[in-house]
C-alpha cells in the first residue's frame, strides 16, 4: 500500500508541471489550489488564488504512433506502410492515426491544415488580421483635423474600403458599418476636392476665356 | 482593457476555447486556449486600483486647491470642472472593485489574461470558464486530488527558502535585512520631527534642516527601492517604501504650487531684499506657516506622512529584522548562498 501511493506519488510528481507565483515565483504547494477564496502566496504574502483544473494532474498525453499496414488494409496517403484509420475531413484522404490533426471537432491533413493556415481558412489557426476597415475609417477620419492632408488619404481610403471590402475581416463578427462610412466620409472629402479644384481651375479659365 | 499602447484587450468563450483578443483598432492579434489544455487559471491581486484611487485624490485635492485658493473666475470654474471629473473617475475606479492580474496555464504556456484585470470579473468569468472546462476535462477526479495530498503528507512541505526555485537568474530571491529601509524610515520620522516643530515655532535653522532632511531620505528611498528588487522584504515594506517616494513626489507638487502662487505676493513685500539666489532661498525660508494657511497646511501635511510613514517603516523593518535573525541556521544558510 505504501509502496503504490509513493510510486502514485513518484508518477505524479514526473507528470505535473510547476505552479508558482505569478509575483515571486516562488513554487505554491498544492493545498493552495482550488480554494474558494484569495490566499496568501507561502512567499510574498500576496493574495493568490489557483483554480487547478484536471489537466494539471494528466500531464502530457503522448502522441500516436501509425499502426502497420497488414494485408490488403488501407493505408495512409502519406505513410503508404501504416494502417488508415480516418479520412480528411476537408479532402478526404486517408490518414494514420500520426498524421491525423483533430483541430475544432475536425479530422484534418496535415497539407489541408497547412493550406488552411496560409489561405486563411482554417480560422482557428489566425493569430493575427488586419483591420482594413478600421485602417479606412481612420484613415478618413483622422486626417481631417489638419484638412490637407485629406486631398492624400481620402483616395486611399476609398480604396482600401472597396478593394478589402470582402476580405476577411476580424475573427470576431464585426459588421460593414466601418467600411460604409469610410467610404461616405473619403468620398464626400474626395468631391469636396473635386469641387474646389473645379472652382479654382473656372476662376481662372473664365477671365482667360472672356479676354479671347 | 485600455492600455498606453491603446490596445483592447477581450475574451471571448467559443464552443471548445477561450478567444483572447488583443486588438489595437488596426489589426488584432488571438490567442486560442482549448478547454481541454487549460490545467490552471492564478488569479494574483494587485495594488493598482488602490494607487489609482491615491492618485485620482491626490489630483482632486490639487484641483481643489487651485479652485479654492486662485482669484480669477474661469480659472476657478476650469478647476471645479477639472476636480468633477476626477472624482468620477475616482468613483468609477471604486465601483470596479480591485484589480488583480490573470494568467492561464497549458502545458506548454503560461500567458496573461489582460482583459481580466478586475477580481470581480476575473471571479465571474473564472467561474464560467469552470464550466466549460468541466465539461471537456470532466471534474477533478478525488482519486487525483488524494494521490496530490497523499503527495503533500509524504514529502512534507518544503520551507520557503527552499519553494524559491528561480525560474530564471533574473527572478533569484536573495535575503537582504533592510538595512536601508531602516535608514531612511528613520530620517523620514527625523524629518516628520523636525517639520512639526517647525510648523509650531518656525525658525530658518529648522526649515533648512528638515529641506536637508528630505534630500537625503529621498536619495534613500531611491537606493531602498534598488535593494527590496527581487529581495525577500516583506510585501508590507515594499509597499511602504513606495508610498514614501509617492509622498515625496507630491509634497514637491505641493511647494511647487505653492511657490508657484504665492511667491510673487512676497516679492511685492520685499522688492529689494532679491538679489541672488541664495536671497530667493532665505526669503523662501524665512515664510512661517503661521502667514499663511496653504503653508501651513503643506507643512502640516508632510508632517503627518513623514511621521507615519517613517514609524510604520521602522516597525515593519524591525519586525522584519527580527523574524530573519530568528530564522532557522539553515534558512541563512540557503541565503547567504543566494547572495554569493
């Protein structure tokens, strides 16, 4: 008996990561986790609370090997010796338990996964996108406070409103509105040159032309 | 959460993770946490709403200040507006409740969660996020959770010293006796002496003295805040210390404001006693806090701090002192190691 729990002990202590203060960093021990209320950190006496959940104890799941391939058995696109045991959900193609990827309750490839990064379909895997439409609307707006400058932005800003209208926007729904008014506000701003220009070229032409 | 970098921080709960969004109104960056690799959320308090809150009253009494003490009108009516303002903000800061910082751990990361910066928030959503991790992870089995306990009674729990694994040579934990820290809590209620004696029965010998006095405890409290880095003070004198340079930044706030106002009605008592600058520095000595009531309030209030602040230092040091002498050998042991 004694000897299971310190080889249960033993097991754990290898599986388990660190959990230390976020201040100190001092280790916390584990009667600290999972208290309903803030505690002090052993250490620097900070108010801590550790919520620990059941992965802490699980530790790393080691991953899959590919069986081999016997007989007339399927066998992975991509390892043609190991057994298939699913196919792509996107492509279809039959894949070994190693190069299987359950990503969002999806079995996919790792050439689907890898083209779904780079085009950007695979919306899980984005760390990073461009807002076009705030960059427009701040574009139209912003400039504004020195008037100038608008005769520069305003075009662009129309431009990157229609050229990116359907781009991917951020992964958080957000709607057209940015867009729509970046191009009210920079196609106003671009008219508002339009027509000032127009005035100034008529204010000198009229003159000339009267005179001939 | 607003930072100076004007990045928003927000999370977002979807089917099987937890979104982080850091968005800067020009792109955003995501972090995804699956319910299934999250193993622990550390919620850690911190003292920030509370210095907000020193902060946002400190810029209301000054605000008052000018509004209360300043004789044009729109410049009266500006400072009422502007201590308004700060007071809801103040309110605003109260209502929050304290702040804490939230980090998530996976096995292979731990990362912040900036958006939960707030320990009413951070409770609500860690709350829900049980749930759904839960869920997935299924409850913490009692079986695991004995075998942990199980863990703790055979390997008793290990004293501080020896829980202190840095994780990296930047964050190694050494001993330091506040040596400093006394130092300076001591000119600090020196001063406060000083000060208060002054403000009773004012001399320029005295005010000379206690101007010397800040001085040097200020180079203290700089040299103290160098120490307690990454030292084993307690948090209690850390926070002294850093409420004493607050202090000091705000009474020179405070004379610089009231120089500022009053020194040109003592220019006109004494037109042709200015000739140098030492001049400038005895006249500004020779104003009693008895002439007027904002120098006296200036004076009363550096006064108090330095008093309190300095006998809370000293007795918190002291205490401090006390505990590390008292301390096992093999507890100095481990720390003078840390300091080789």
């Amino acid at each position: 008996m004694i000897a299971s729990v310190i080889r249960g002990s033993l097991k754990l202590s290898c599986l388990m990561e660190e959990i230390s203060c976020t201040h100190c960093h001092t280790l916390i021990p584990p009667g600290y986790y999972n208290t309903p209320n803030l505690i002090s950190c052993p250490s620097c006496h900070i108010p801590i609370r550790i919520d620990v959940f059941p992965a802490f104890y699980r530790g790393f799941r080691p991953g899959k090997e590919g069986e081999t391939l016997i007989d007339d058995q399927a066998s992975c696109f991509y390892h043609p010796q190991k057994r298939a045991v699913i196919p792509c959900d996107h492509c279809g193609r039959f894949l070994c338990a190693l190069c299987d990827v359950e990503l969002g309750g999806k079995h996919l490839c790792p050439g689907c996964l890898e083209a779904g990064k780079k085009k950007g379909r695979i919306v899980n895997l984005d760390r990073h996108r461009v807002l076009y439409d705030g960059v427009a609307l701040r574009l139209a707006l912003l400039p504004m406070i020195t008037v100038w400058f608008t005769i520069i932005t305003a075009p662009i800003a129309l431009y990157l409103s229609i050229r990116h209208w359907n781009s991917p926007m951020g992964v958080i729904r957000r709607t057209k509105a940015r867009f729509i008014l970046a191009i009210v506000i920079s196609g106003l701003q671009v008219l508002a040159w339009a027509t000032w220009i127009v005035y100034l070229v008529s204010r000198r032409l009229i003159p000339y032309c009267m005179a001939l | 959460m607003i930072t100076f970098s004007l990045s928003r921080c927000s999370l977002y709960l979807g089917d099987d993770h937890v979104l982080a969004v850091d968005s800067n109104g020009f792109s955003e960056d995501y972090k995804h946490f699956y319910f299934s690799d999250i193993q622990a959320i550390i919620t850690r308090r911190t003292g920030r709403g509370a210095t907000w809150s020193i902060v946002l009253a400190l810029m209301i009494a000054c605000s008052l200040m000018g509004a209360l003490f300043l004789e044009k009108e729109p410049v009266r009516i500006f400072f009422w507006v502007l201590s308004g303002a700060f007071f809801v903000f103040l309110l605003a800061n109260a209502f929050r409740g304290p702040t804490c910082i939230c980090h998530i751990m996976t096995a292979v990361q731990e990362d912040q969660l900036p958006s939960l910066n707030r320990l009413r928030v951070a409770r609500k959503v860690i709350g829900t996020l049980r749930h759904a991790i839960e869920r997935v992870q299924g409850r913490l089995n009692p079986e695991e959770v004995h075998t942990s306990q199980t863990e703790v009674i055979a390997n008793p729990m290990p004293s501080l010293r020896e829980m202190r694994q840095p994780r990296g040579r930047e964050h190694q934990i050494r001993h330091y006796d506040g040596t400093m820290h006394m130092m300076t809590f001591a000119l600090m209620l020196t001063d406060g002496v000083v000060t208060g004696i002054d403000l009773l029965h004012h001399t320029v010998t005295m005010t000379a003295v206690s101007s010397l006095l800040t001085a040097v405890y200020c180079i203290c409290i700089v040299a103290a805040l160098v120490k307690q880095y990454e030292s084993d003070i307690p948090g209690t004198v850390r926070r002294i210390t850093w409420a004493s340079i607050g202090f000091v930044c705000v009474s020179y706030f405070l004379s610089y404001i009231l120089v500022v106002l009053t020194f040109p009605t003592w220019m006109n008592r004494r037109p042709d006693s200015m000739i140098t600058q030492w001049d400038m520095y005895r006249a500004m000595f020779d104003v009693s806090p008895q002439d007027s009531l904002p120098v006296m309030g200036v004076y009363a209030f550096a006064a108090t701090c330095s008093l309190v602040l300095g006998a809370l230092g000293l007795v918190r040091v002291k205490k401090h002192r006390d505990d590390s002498a008292s301390a096992p050998r093999c507890g100095q042991n481990s720390g003078s190691e840390a300091r080789g």
